[in-house]
C-alpha cells in the first residue's frame, strides 16, 4: 500500500484525489489546502488540513499546486528525506527543495473542473532525481491505469511547450473558425465533425502526412480568397498568412 | 429513385460514388472522368466514360472536379436545363455555366483516399440557385445519411474559410508540435490522447469556455520559457507570439 498526502485543491488535485482515492494499492491519508474552502465537501472521504505543521508522514507528497508556488511550498514542509513531487510540466525538478527526495508526475491532459477523466487517456511522464525513487511512482502512476513515460527535464519541457500548441493554440483556432462562422450567420456546430475526425486522423497518420488544402496545394486563388474575406480582423488574417507560409515551408510548396 | 453522374476521379467523387452506390434511393448510372485509368477499378460496378458526349441523362450531375476545372467542364456539358451541381467550398454557384439549373453539394468533411468514410459525419451544405430544385438535393443528401444545412453562397465560403483554420491550420500545429518534442527526443504519441481530448471538448463547449493555459493566464514566466525554447526556430516563435496575443485579447488578459 503506498501511502500519499496530496496539497493543493485545483483541477489536477481534484483529478488526482478522485483517481488515488478508487485505486487499489493507493491510500490517501490527507489532503492538504492552505484554504480549507474548497476541500471541505471531501471532508468524508479523507483528513483534510490547512495546516503543514499537522502533516502525516506518507510515502508520497504531491505538490498540485500553481507553477510559482511549488519552491516555496516544498521548502515550508517540516520535514526532510521523504519523497516530494510537483505536478507541473515546465517547471525544473531541482525547483523543490533539495531537503527532500524530489520528482516530477506531470500528467500529460487538459484537466477542467466537471470533466471526469479516465487515466487510461492521461499519459503520465516521470522524473526522479535519484533513480532509487523512480519504481515508487512508477507503481503509484500504474494503479491508476495510465500509460507512464520516464522523461528528463529537458524532455518534459518541450512535451508542456508542444502540449500549448496542440491544444491551447488549436483551441483558439477553434475559436476563430467560431467567430469566422457566426459572422455571416453560419453554424459553427457543422465544423465540429471535420474538428474531431482531424485530431483522430493523427493517431494513425503523421500530421505530415495528414496535410491538405490550399495553402499545402499552394492554390493561390483559393488563398487570395480567403485573404479577401479576412480583410476585416488584420490580426486573423496575420494568422492566416503565417501558417500559410509555416505548411508552405514543412511541404516545399513555397516557390511552386 | 434518383439517378446521378458522377464527373471526377478524386477523392471526394469516390467516396460519393461510394456511398450513393450503397444508398437505397440513388442510382449512379454513370461515372465520368476525362482519365478512365482512375476508374477501371470500378468497371463492374458502374458504366464508365471519357467522353461528355456519351452522357447519359440524369436527374442530377456532380462535378466533383477540382476548383479550377468547374466552369470550364460545367460549360462543355452538351445539354443544358438539367440540374448541375459542384461540391467545391470555395467556388461560387454562378461560376456554374447559367445554361444549367445550377446548385452546390458541400460536404464538409476532410477526405482521404484510404480512410472510410461515415456520411452521418459529414454535414453536407446545400444551395440551388432555384429554390425548385432544393427537394432533390435534400432527398439525395438524406439518402446517405448526412446531416443537410441550407447555405448561401457567403455562408459557404466562411464555413470553407473556417474549415481551413480548424483543419490545415490545427494539423499545421500539430506538426509543429511534433517537431518540437523530436527536437529533444521526447514522444510525440504522449499528446495524441491531449489532441483527441482537446477536438472532443469543443462538442459540449464553446472554444471560448474551454481556452486554458499560459497565455489565457497571461502566465508571464511560462511565456518566457517558452520563447526561451523556440529562440532557434523564429517562425515557430512568431506563431506563438500571434496565437499568445490573439487568446490574451480574446479573453481580455492583454493589460493584466
């Protein structure tokens, strides 16, 4: 049975909580908060605290907690030589203090407030300093069904970095195919099939290989189009152009 | 029972014929395309032809051409007063010859040549320029089971518009994405399950409600980080600079 006492009460938290909480090896015997607030409707389910100092030892802490609170928060814990991870994907894990045994569980997903997540969807990448840590959250990442990936820093980095494109950035172009729509009084809704049959297709084809339309084809009427119609939003259009020139450059259509 | 000619070999006019040769009301009586090795495969299914001047007649014909070829080849047709459609999103209806009753078959889908294709996936947008011929459409739509929408011509163009920012653009992205997590060894795979999950969320939420991360946070470390990353790769760095502002003025973040 590993033992873990989580602190923080955000999205990750919350997820991480819920999914320890129904594993079989895991037990969570506290959940820490410096607000009390929002883990009060757990308050049946596990020991709940606001408090450091009434910290229970366990095999694991997990650090959920905002990007800039994680070195502060881990130098505050009273005690030294336990294992202490964060959460976050694009920060170092000599940022804990060095006090403690350290390690990174970055789970690699969009995590939003009442979305159940199934981890078996929730790639986890992790890093300890010291190897000797690594077979414990190795097994704590595995009783809750993800797929687990040991990565270093510099790896872990470039995988938060991409995870802003992929989903944050595709989201606003989601958005802008939103506004785009509402101004000649389409229906976005007709867009969310050809949505999500491009994110499938990915799964068995290179986005490489998954490329078509204009600007790949370098069909230059359609493009001046479509130049035309964005004349209005200078900063859409700036979009436009850039990725036109980006698919251009990963294709060698450009000089056609 | 509605008989069609199919003219075009690409991959749209296959996996039209494919899915108006299972349809229970649609008869394909004849396959057209100025090349007949693309459809010999098909020469026991379906009469096939070179020539316009063996067209045979047809309740309707589908000049699933490319958008450069449609009014040259809907003005060699030799008849006229029949209904002529394209299936092109960009292209107006008038570029139709006006000898034709003349309306548009958008499906707004992306195609590929090897990948199935489910027609209840593929919202198809309608247009006729006589509002007669609209009930032929729509039955030959609903025939393969496609959601139908009624659009005007400006209405498709914005929907042909958006579909490149939510399908040329966002693979674009995951292309870099790609690159990126290669530059430092990391795995692509381990976003696959966040690009999935990112394509579905926008089926119940807006892109509006569902835009997370450092950008929408105006996380300023985060950001700097980041462009610390891409100081190699300046066009990379200047899509994420454009898409950062674009989200940050979306969500009013800019000034905080």
């Amino acid at each position: 049975m590993i033992s873990v006492v989580i602190l923080g009460a955000g999205n990750v938290a919350t997820h991480l909580f819920k999914a320890f909480d129904k594993a079989e090896n895991i037990t969570v015997i506290q959940w820490y908060n410096r607000n009390l607030d929002s883990l009060n409707q757990y308050i049946n389910s596990v020991d709940i605290t606001d408090d450091l100092n009434n910290l229970k030892e366990a095999d694991v802490y997990i650090l959920a907690v905002s990007d800039d609170a994680i070195g502060n928060l881990s130098s505050e814990l009273p005690f030294e030589n336990r294992l202490v991870v964060h959460t976050s994907g694009s920060v170092g894990v000599y940022d804990l203090d060095k006090k403690h045994k350290r390690g990174v569980l970055y789970p690699l997903q969009t995590f939003s407030k009442n979305v159940k997540i199934d981890f078996a969807n929730v790639p986890i990448c992790i890093e300890t300093i010291d190897k000797k840590n690594y077979p414990l959250l190795k097994k704590l990442t595995k009783s809750i069904g993800s797929p687990i990936k040991r990565v270093n820093s510099d790896q872990r980095k470039v995988l938060h970095l991409a995870a802003v494109f992929v989903n944050n950035f595709t989201n606003q172009l989601y958005r802008i195919g939103h506004e785009i729509t509402e101004s000649e009084g389409a229906e976005f809704d007709l867009l969310k099939p050809l949505i999500v049959e491009t994110a499938k297709k990915i799964i068995d084809t290179s986005p490489f290989m998954a490329q078509t339309g204009p600007a790949k084809r370098n069909d230059k009427k359609t493009i001046k189009k479509h130049l035309k119609l964005l004349e209005n939003n200078q900063q859409h259009k700036a979009i436009y152009e850039l990725l036109t020139t980006s698919i251009q450059r990963t294709h060698g259509t450009k000089k056609l």
